[in-house]
C-alpha cells in the first residue's frame, strides 16, 4: 500500500491516525484534515470495505469535507471523521466501541467523534464512557444534541426547496418530480417533507423493504437504487453513499437539479466542472447537509438549544444561494466557489 500522503485525497492533513485492537477486533482509521478553527469534529463510519485502503480514502476524502462543512457553516469545530472497518457478517460489539472511544481519547481533543453510517446514538452511549471527545448523545427534549439525522434531512429539505426556487423559479414542491436515492434516517425525512407539500416522489434504497414501505406510506413511486440516477425528473436528489457523480453518470442525468445530504457526491474535482457544463444546478452536499453537524456540535460546545440549532438550519438557504449568485457571475462551479469560500475560511485561500 502506498504511504497515506500518496493517496489522490492526502490534502495536508493535520493527522492520520490508524488503530488496531486485538482484542476487539478493532481496526479504525481517524483523519484529522484542519483544526484552523477549533477541534476536527465529525462521525464515525461503521462500514465493510472490501479493500483496507478505500477505508483510508474515505476516511481522507471525508475528514477534508467536514473541515469545508463546518467552516461554511460558521462552526468554531475543525474537521475530521473516523471510519471502523466492519468485518463482513462481523458483529458490532461492546468492545470494538469501547476500543474505539479509547482510541479518540488517545488523540487529547484534536478529534470530537459523533454518529454516521452504521452508528447509532445508543454506540454513541457506550463510546461515550471511554472518551469526553463525543457529541450525538441522547439530550433531553428542547436541548442541542441527539441523532443528528431528523436534523440533517431539515437543512437537505430547505436546500431542496432553495434548489427548486433558484432552478425552476418557483416557492413550492408542489408536483415538483423528485428522485430520493437511499430513505434512511436523512433521505426518509426529506421525502416525508416534501410529500407533505405535494411533491411527486420517486423513491430508491439499497435496502429495497425499505423503500416500498416508505413509497406505500407516502404514495411514491419505486426505482432501482442505480436506475434512479438515470430517471427524468425535477430533482435528484441523492441521499445514500458518495461518488455518484462520475463522468458517466453526470452524462446520463436527467434532472435539472443535484440537492441531496450524501457525502462526497462528486467522485472528483473535475465533476463539479462538468455538472456545471450541462446548466445542472448543484446544491454542494457539505453546505446543504450541515444541519446534523451544527446539531451535535452546539452540543458539544454547550452553547444551544434545539431552537438555536433550527435557526441556524435556517441559513442554509441563504448560503446556497450566495454560492450561486457567485459561480453565475464567475462562470465558475457551484462546487469550486465553495470549496474557495471553504478553504478561505480554514486558512487555505
């Protein structure tokens, strides 16, 4: 395996941590990419890789997104991610989480850990009991704090509705066509929102019980969770894994608008440049998918509550909106005045 700072996604990292417990079973990678404007905050990932090194660059390409994230959103939090490489068919035990918050601790607070694909706030409990470097953890009502994903799918929701005023020119979902990919805890949120509004909703999941079961609620349609990234509508608007927008499948879209929470959309900068080349308005996923990280970090700081939190969901919208007014009067994309807006911000302009 070639040295970490050879990886494609090795963006000066702060730290890059790798972590083996034997006897857990713990194998971890924790990234810290920026601490310019306060400790690298971001989940931890609970994910099967087929191969080591693909945990690493998520693990890179992720901590790097939450430094822009946090930064956008006016967060005093730097940005880092932990990835626990799953075993395939391997339980999730009391004690890898216990190696894991161990791990965290041993990093002093360059790192504050928190809930993401395959963690749950009750890990986040017995995480917790090895580490104060955590946040997500269950709060009393009315508190900042909690599962961030209810949180997340309000600022994707009010990105989309942003997205829909700034693509089509209109104030509503109402009969907006809109193609979710994946209908977890964020993308099930969102489609419950805009069915509310009278969206007309195509839902995909690679867990296609899921899906149906979220489509025979809402009265949505159903598609494969790959075909979804081909079909004609208002909106798509992926809400599962990165990466998905590649050449070939930026080439194959059939949607005026890009708005979902997933992570790392674009496989690489060069995508940002061609979903701008075919007019496609791209809403930047660390801008609009801030909600769950402003969430469990006011938490974390001791300085909000659940209102505070909402109010600052609220500024998404505005945010989006500063980045296209900008890459319209640049001619450069979405993507690429956020990420400049983003690097001014941790001390990389």
């Amino acid at each position: 395996m070639s040295a970490v700072w050879d990886f494609a996604d090795f963006d000066d990292h702060e730290h890059i941590h790798m972590f083996r417990d034997r006897a857990s079973g713990l194998t971890a990678v924790i990234a810290v990419h920026s601490t310019h404007l306060g400790p690298g905050a971001g989940g931890v990932r609970y994910w099967h890789y087929p191969q080591r090194a693909a945990a690493i660059t998520d693990a890179l390409r992720l901590s790097r997104g939450m430094s822009y994230k946090n930064a956008m959103a006016g967060l005093p939090m730097g940005g880092g991610k932990g990835v626990i490489l799953a075993d395939e068919g391997g339980a999730k035990t009391p004690e890898l989480l216990a190696a894991f918050g161990r791990a965290v601790e041993s990093l002093g607070g360059a790192y504050v850990t928190a809930e993401d694909v395959g963690i749950t706030d009750a890990d986040m409990v017995q995480i917790a009991q090895h580490t104060k470097h955590v946040s997500g953890l269950p709060v009393a009502s009315g508190e900042a704090g909690g599962d961030p994903g209810p949180l997340t799918a309000l600022g994707v929701y009010l990105g989309i509705k942003a997205a829909i005023r700034e693509g089509l020119n209109t104030d509503s979902a109402k009969d907006v066509r809109i193609a979710i990919q994946g209908v977890g805890s964020v993308g099930g949120g969102v489609a419950r929102r805009l069915a509310a509004e009278g969206a007309k909703l195509t839902l995909a999941d690679v867990n296609l019980a899921r899906a149906k079961s979220l489509a025979d609620e809402l009265g949505a349609e159903l598609a494969d969770s790959a075909a979804i990234m081909e079909i004609e509508a208002d909106v798509l608007s992926p809400n599962a894994l990165g990466a998905i927008l590649t050449e070939a499948s930026i080439e194959k879209l059939r949607v005026p608008i890009v708005a979902g929470g997933a992570n790392n959309q674009l496989a690489t900068a060069a995508d940002g440049q061609r979903i701008h080349d075919r007019g496609i308005t791209y809403a930047p996923d660390y801008v609009i998918n801030a909600g769950g990280i402003i969430n469990v970090a006011l938490e974390y700081l001791g300085q909000g509550s659940r209102e505070e939190v909402e109010s600052r969901i609220q500024l998404i919208p505005g945010r989006l909106a500063e980045i296209w007014a900008k890459s319209k009067a640049s001619g450069t994309p979405a993507a690429s005045v956020a990420d400049r807006m983003a690097q001014e911000l941790i001390g990389r302009g």
